[in-house]
C-alpha cells in the first residue's frame, strides 16, 4: 500500500511499501551533478528507487556509478560509461545500452529484457540471475561472462558469440529459461570470429603471396593473443576443382 | 582463382581492413591519438627510416585501438623501434598490393556454428 512519506531535499517522495518513489526530474538533476554526487545521494538516501525510465541520460561518464535497484526502463545510456557500476536489481529492460561500456559492471538480478546491448562491453560483468531474453547481443563482448543454459545449441552459440562460456546449473551465470523459439528471430548474438578473404590477381607471384601472408600475421599477432586459423590459399584453380592447400605461417618474406 | 583466407577475430580482421586497405574512396585518415602522443618519434623514425609518417600514424592507432600497453608503445616508439618499422612496412605491402591490383578484392565474412 502506498503512503505518503515526507520531503526528501528534493521534492516530494512516496513511500510505497518499505521504497520510495520520487519525482524522475528531481533524479535527473541529482545525476547531472556527477557519479560523486550520486553516489552520495543515494547512500544518504538507500530507500529512494531511482526513476530515470525512459530518459536520455545525457551523462555519460557513469564509471562505478551506483544504480542499484534504478528504474531504467527505457532509459537511453548509448556509449555510456558505466565501466564497475553496481546495476544490481536494475531495471534496464528495453533501454538502449549500445556500445556501452559495462565492463565489470554488476547486472546481477537486473531485467535486461529487450535491451539494446549491441556492440556493448559485457568483459567480466557479473551477469548472475539477469534476464537476457530478446535483448539484443550482436557484437557485444561477453568475456567472462558465463551462462546458464540447457539448451545444447543455444550454449553454442552464447560460446561463439563473444567468448561467452556456458556453464552448469549454479548460482553464478545468467539465465535464459523462457528463451524459447522467438529470442532468436528477436535477438542477436555477436560471431567473435571472421574469416578474411583477399583474392588475388592471377596469376600472383609466390613472392607476393608469401609477403601478404606475412604482413598479415605480424599485424594480427601483435594485438592479438591468439593465432590466425590457417591461412588457406587457393592458387590457380576454380574452387569447384578443390585446389586447396594448408601452408605454414607465413612468416617469411 | 587465387585466394587467401584467414579466420580470426572479428574486430581484428574487420579493423585490419579498414585501416590499412583501401577497398574505395579515400584511404583511412590517423585518428590523431597516436600523433598527440607518439608525434617526436614517429617524426624521428620517419625521417631516418623508410616509411612514412602517415603509415607510422595509421599503425600507432590500430595498436592503440587493440589495447596495446602503453610499456609496449614505448618499446616500440624507443628502443625496439626496428619492430614497428617492420610494422609499418608489412601495412605499406598490403596497400601497394591493394594499389598495384595484386590484391583484387577483400572481404570479411563472419562465422557462425551453424
């Protein structure tokens, strides 16, 4: 049952059953003052639920910024900076969070439903017990995130996209119980890997083939940890005639 | 038909292909954070080295952009400078190739499981 509570320092509150409610202007105002602030705010004030839903959150320094429980709903935050904020118990469900920057954050318990999560940094976020369905996931990074799924071909999947791991029924992990046949027609799902294909001019000379090969990898090492797969080249025959060979690294010049 | 392929990382191969082959219009411009930090040695590698400024830059950002430590970067930029002039050439190889039409056509497809 809702009651009325008293004035908070900033304009009137609503007490409804143990939290409260409050004017969204008055908490849009209080986060155009900065995560400090906030954050200040919010420990001084641990009943007041935030209500930003539906807003275009202009701010978007938001590193370590404390929206536990928040009403996000809809809230715009593309690209912003949320890298450790605790979204714990968080309403994001259909805000728009592309590109943005959600390393390590916490999104335990957050509804992320429908969320619009492309391109962002999920690196090392704590996604336990969030709700994912029909958010979009294309080329968001999921290192080290994990998820819960018993769905063979959906832990495939999650396992392609983004270095995402699956993991056994346990407490950590995020859920996709009630995927069902839609999430995959309403969502999408980074592909980590690509396969780049150069075709030549022909005929091409061994020497140009090789100097390509090379530059190629020593470009690609040097950001990545991983090794290229491969290469394959296809020299001087229709690919329909299968002239496909495996050759070493080609590192030499 | 002759053709290379490779698999690997979206964001690498993509970046890769943007960066330092040109598949039309204009080639890619530095985005300026290499030149803000590294501008003295890429000048000084340029002047006495054999690639050109430009290259040097083009190659700084995409090593920025893939998260290359700043301890790297010194090295690089310092004492291991012969590296990324061996860097800087292989991006110059694959644009004379892309220019001279050794390299007829790029593309990146993207994989998935099923």
């Amino acid at each position: 049952m809702a009651r009325f509570g008293g004035w908070s320092g900033f304009g009137c509150r609503i007490e409804c059953e143990g939290w409260s409610l409050m004017a969204d202007q008055e908490h849009k105002e209080m986060l155009r003052r900065g995560v400090a602030a906030w954050n200040e705010w919010r420990r001084k004030n641990p009943r007041v639920v935030p209500d930003l839903s539906g807003t275009n959150i202009r701010v978007k320094e938001l590193a370590d910024v404390d929206f536990r429980g928040a009403n996000l709903r809809g809230a715009l935050l593309t690209g912003a900076d949320m890298e450790g904020a605790d979204l714990t118990g968080a309403d994001l469900s259909h805000a728009d969070l592309m590109a943005a920057n959600l390393h390590r954050a916490c999104l335990k318990n957050a509804d992320l439903t429908h969320a619009n999560l492309m391109e962002a940094n999920l690196k090392d976020a704590d996604l336990a017990g969030a709700r994912l369905e029909q958010a979009i996931l294309y080329r968001a990074d999921l290192k080290g995130a994990e998820c819960v799924c018993n769905c063979l071909w959906f832990n495939m999947l999650m396992d392609f996209a983004g270095g995402v791991q699956a993991v056994d029924r346990s407490d950590r992990g995020f859920y996709f119980e009630d995927v069902g046949g839609s999430f995959v027609e309403n969502s999408f799902v980074a592909t980590e890997n690509s396969r780049l294909e150069i075709t030549l001019s022909d005929p091409v000379s061994t020497q140009a083939t090789y100097e390509i090969l090379g530059a190629l990898n020593r470009l690609y090492r040097e950001v990545s940890e991983d090794e290229l797969v491969g290469p394959i080249i296809k020299i001087g025959l229709s690919e329909d005639a299968g002239g496909e060979g495996r050759i070493d690294r080609g590192d030499g010049r | 038909m002759n053709k290379i392929s490779f698999k690997g990382s979206n964001a690498i191969i993509r970046d890769i292909v943007s960066r330092f082959f040109v598949t039309g219009g204009d080639p890619a411009r530095p985005c300026g954070e290499a030149r803000a930090r590294y501008v003295k040695a890429i000048e000084e590698i340029a002047a006495t080295g054999p690639v050109e400024a430009h290259t040097l830059e083009l190659l700084l950002d995409f090593l920025i952009a893939h998260g290359a430590t700043g301890a790297r970067l010194d090295e690089l930029t310092g004492e291991r400078a012969d590296e990324l002039v061996q860097l800087a050439l292989d991006v110059e190889t694959l644009r004379r190739y892309r220019r001279d039409g050794t390299i007829l056509d790029v593309r990146v497809v993207d994989e998935w499981p099923f």
